[in-house]
C-alpha cells in the first residue's frame, strides 16, 4: 500500500500540488473550509471567511489525509516544508512542519509569502541541520536560494501524508486544496484535496 501511495505521488508528480503555483491568478485560488454538505459531485465548502464555495474533483483525481508526525520523525536529509512567521533574528517560527515522503522531494522549494495569516512565510527545503535552541528544536532548512533557520515549539504542528479515500470527506470534514480552477459555471474543480480527520485539518 505503501509503495502504491508513493508510485501515485511520483506519477502526479506534484505540480498540481506546488505550494509554488500562484494561488493568485485570476482563475485559481486556494480553498481552506470545512465541508458542508455534498450535492452529489459537489463538495460545499466553508472557508474559513465564511463564503461557501462549491468544489469539483477532476477525473482520476488524489485524496491524501493529513496525519499526526513527530519531531523525532525529523532527520537531515529529509525533505521538509513550513509555514510560519519571521523573527527578528532572522529565523522563521514554525507554526506547522510537514514531511513531504521522498517522491515529494523539491515540491515548492523556497521561501515565498503565504497566506495562512498576515506576513506568513512558507519555505519548503532540505534538513541540513537539527540542534536543540532556547524555545526548541531549530531546523537548519536550505533550499536553491538560501537556508533558513525554522524554530519547533511546542504549539507547532507536525504532519505527514497517506494516501486517502474520497469516502473519508463528509460533512465537518477539513480541507485545504493549493490551487482549485475556476469553471464556467462558478464552481472550482481540483485534482487533489488534502484532508484532515477525527475533526482535525491542514495547519498550512
């Protein structure tokens, strides 16, 4: 199951995925709700400002659940992304680590503006370094541009992924979906929605 779940991810290859892609864009945005209800195809989605939006899935399309990680799980080498907020030292405060499986390796590698809140920064990169600091585990994070100190407290939220079922979203269910199409008739349509359960949901 495992290596299935992998080969799926190799194979999508994650450009659909890319905390990278423009969530801007006129016809594309990010959605981050709960599920509603369901109409059938449609998934109706609360987000987190309070317009509903209606979502669409594409054909053969990927459902990957969040699930809880460790700190522990950290090693370098790994392949690892965060959002968080800048310090004034330089470094970033994480408020929630993902660990990207190895087929993930380079999904939106960088350090860029994100919009989990105000000022946010997300930086996507390799583990290069994991010391213990004064408010907590300090990851050393280098991606093609430069390196960034990312400091672990102990609010901050550390996740990986398996692969999901479409079965699993219901109504109250979490989601974040990185870059949802505009179609004709106002709904949005994606080709991957990741998901949280037992009430939990995405950090990022």
């Amino acid at each position: 199951m495992v290596d299935k779940f992998l080969r799926v991810l190799a194979a999508v290859g994650f450009a659909l995925f890319s905390f990278a892609q423009p969530a801007t864009a006129q016809d594309t945005m990010r959605i981050r709700g709960m599920v509603e209800r369901i109409e059938g195809p449609i998934f109706i989605v609360k987000t987190r400002d309070g317009s509903e939006v209606k979502l669409t899935v594409t054909d053969r399309p990927l459902f990957v659940v969040i699930v809880p990680g460790k700190m522990s799980d950290i090693k370098p080498g790994m392949f690892v992304g965060s959002a968080g907020m800048m310090q004034g030292d330089g470094s970033q405060k994480a408020i929630e680590v993902h660990i990207f499986p190895e087929s993930m390796r380079g999904t939106g590698e960088g350090h860029y503006d994100w919009d989990l809140l105000p000022k946010s920064k997300m930086t996507n990169g390799n583990v290069e370094q994991a010391v213990t600091g004064v408010d907590g585990p300090v990851l050393s994070v280098k991606y093609k541009d430069g390196e960034k100190k990312l400091v672990v407290t102990p609010q901050t939220v550390v996740v990986t992924y398996e692969m999901g079922k479409r079965e699993e979203i219901q109504p109250g269910t979490k989601i974040f979906v990185a870059a949802a199409k505009k179609q004709a008739d106002g709904t949005f349509q994606t080709p991957r929605i990741t998901y949280g359960r037992n009430g939990e949901g995405p950090a990022f």
